[in-house]
C-alpha cells in the first residue's frame, strides 16, 4: 500500500507538507521493540538490539532500502541490551554500553562492553575492554576516525563526566581528558567534521538538574573548549532532539518546553529558532536532511505521530502530512539522503514492529 500525501488546498493550514508519499515497509522479523540502536550503510538500515515487552533483545536485522528485503544479523557477541550506542564508521557498526544483564550482573545493569559489525563479510568482532566506567545515556558519534563517547549514567543513575575515543584501525582506545562541563545523562552530541559539540543533559536519571551549558571536544588537540552561554530564556534540558546541519548545532524541545535554539560554531554564539507548529516533547526521533531539520513522533503525556520540518535559513518550519504508522516514541529512524526511514517504537499498547519510508519529493 502506497499513501501519497493529497495537494494543497489553497485554503487550507499552508504549513502540510504535500510533495511525497508514505510506503509502509515488509515485515522484518524482529520481535515488537523500542530504544534499538540504528544506522544507515548508504545502502541498509541496519537495527540492532532494544526493549521488547518481556526483556532486551540481543538479535537485529538490516532493511536493504533497493530491494525492500531485510535480512537477520549473524548472533553478536553481545549480551542484550537497550540504552546503548551505534555509529557507522563508513564499513563497520559499533556498538557500545547500554543496559542489560552480564554475567557480573544477574539483574538489569549498565553495561562496559562493545562489539563491531562488518557489514560486508557479515561478521561480528567483540572490542577490546574500555577504560570507562559500564553506562548507559551515554553518546557516541564518529568524527574523524574514531568513535567518541562520552557522559551516561553508572550503574544507579548517576551522570559521568568522562569519555574516552576507540580507533577501529589500531582497535584501541584512548581516554578523553577532563571536561569544563559536569557529567550528565540524556545529553546529546553532534559531530562535525573536526570537532564533537555536547550540550544539555541531566544530573541523574531520575529527579536530576538539568544543564544549559555546552562545550567543545577536539580530537586534533585532545582538548575541550566551553560553548557560549544559551540565550536566558533557553531553560537546560535532556531527551531533547539534536541535528547537525554543516554550520549549526540544533537544539529543539525536552520535557515540558517545546523551544529551540541554533548554536553557531564559527561565531560561539546562540540564536533561538522559529516557534514549531508540534507540541513540546521528549523521546522523538530527529535527522538531518541536508537542508531541514525532520523531527516525527515522541511523547507529550501521549505517544505522537506528527512532523515537521524546520529550515534553518528561513528561520521555519512546516508541517508534515500524517502517514500510515500510528503514533509512537524511541523509534529507530534514519535519513538515507531522500527517504526517512522509521521502524519500531513503543506506542499507546506497548512496543511495536512496523514501520514506513517517506519520501519527499523535493529530494
């Protein structure tokens, strides 16, 4: 079934976004699930890991966009988890910490441990032990050569305020000196060409302070710089949406605030964007188009299935038409250049294992 979004109506709310349509994706296999990691080869979305309504799950599959065809991955030598990171190197997926049981552990724990996927020979292989502390809430991105990750919450539900870089070349890591900034949880990170910015996040899991403050990760330098202070009324927050878009790090909503500000790396300085047509919500998933910021789904006090767009140079934003997949929060999502592509969730029932590609036909 193909769901083409209508024409405009001239006198209807010229925000929708008409140009594209919705197609609803064959099933993949996989066991009903939210929080799975994600990343997009340029050729499949591969999913792995997650909470299903029983326990975490430890298996994954890849969604080859050409063919319409998923395929299962080979078993990880991983135990199951959720909470837990994904990059894509330009070969491999990394995945790393999260929450699950270990044979340390017999109950749910953070987790230290990480493993690498070759897309290719179809192949996994565990990473070597890291010199951080076992978290979850953490960030991962790829900049350069090397996975950074840093922050997340130890066992308990602290927030940690250390990283360290793992080079797939070399297959070491190396630690992070220490950070102008506190440690946090649910904060977000985005990578640049040469730098990793980290924003936000919260003090604990549960009941902790939010931050507004920022900084500046160098991996030529090993060194951090602070980022300038956010506009005042721009309150901290965690489990917001973040994208980087080439010259801006955007920052848009969190629990109870439906804001949003653009951090400019070039000037250190801060604007606050357009107000958004979606309500303020957590939980929703976000990309980078390569000229709009698309945020779908999340959770306001109820699970969504609404979008929107939101152009950074003319300071807007519209409206997505509604599509086939019913309302949900931490589905996996990924931009392949002219799709969206967003699978699983949990919604108003419990986790769910559909999902849709929406193309825009402006791409």
């Amino acid at each position: 079934m193909v769901v083409f979004l209508p024409p405009p109506d001239p006198d209807a709310d010229q925000d929708l976004v008409a140009a594209g349509r919705w197609v609803p994706m064959p099933a993949a296999g996989l066991t009903a699930r939210s929080e799975s990691s994600v990343v997009w080869t340029r050729k499949a979305m591969i999913v792995w890991g997650g909470a299903a309504e029983s326990r975490d799950r430890g298996d994954g599959a890849s969604f080859d966009l050409a063919t319409e065809t998923w395929t299962p991955l080979p078993p990880a030598p991983l135990a199951p988890r959720r909470g837990h990171s994904a990059v894509w190197t330009g070969t491999t997926m990394l995945v790393y910490g999260g929450l699950g049981l270990s044979v340390d552990c017999p109950q749910v724990c953070a987790l230290g441990d990480g493993a690498a996927y070759d897309s290719i020979a179809d192949t996994w292989k565990q990473l070597p032990p890291a010199p951080l502390a076992p978290r979850s809430g953490h960030t991962a991105v790829w900049v350069q050569n090397r996975m950074v990750v840093w922050g997340g919450a130890a066992e308990g539900g602290g927030a940690l305020a250390d990283g360290a870089s793992y080079d797939p070349a070399t297959n070491t890591w190396t630690p992070l000196p220490a950070a102008p900034v506190a440690g946090r949880v649910n904060h977000r990170a985005v990578a640049t060409t040469h730098r990793v910015l980290v924003w936000g996040g919260a003090s604990h899991v549960a009941d902790g302070t939010y931050f507004a403050d920022g900084a500046v990760y160098d991996p030529t330098t090993n060194g951090w710089t602070l980022m300038a202070p956010a506009p005042g009324p721009f309150a901290g927050r965690d489990s917001f949406t973040s994208v980087w878009t080439g010259d801006e790090m955007l920052v848009w909503s969190g629990p109870g605030r439906g804001d949003g500000a653009a951090y400019d790396l070039g000037s250190d300085s801060w604007r606050p964007i357009a107000p958004s047509p979606l309500s303020g919500r957590t939980a929703a998933g976000a990309v980078w188009t390569g000229r709009d910021m698309l945020v779908w789904g999340g959770f306001d006090g109820a699970v969504k299935s609404d979008g929107a767009l939101y152009d950074p140079f003319a300071d807007s934003w519209a409206r997505l038409a509604p599509g086939p997949l019913p309302p949900r929060q931490h589905a996996a999502m990924v931009w392949t250049g002219r799709q969206l592509l967003i699978w699983g969730g949990e919604g108003a029932a419990g986790k769910l294992s559909d999902g849709a590609v929406l193309t825009l036909r402006a791409f």
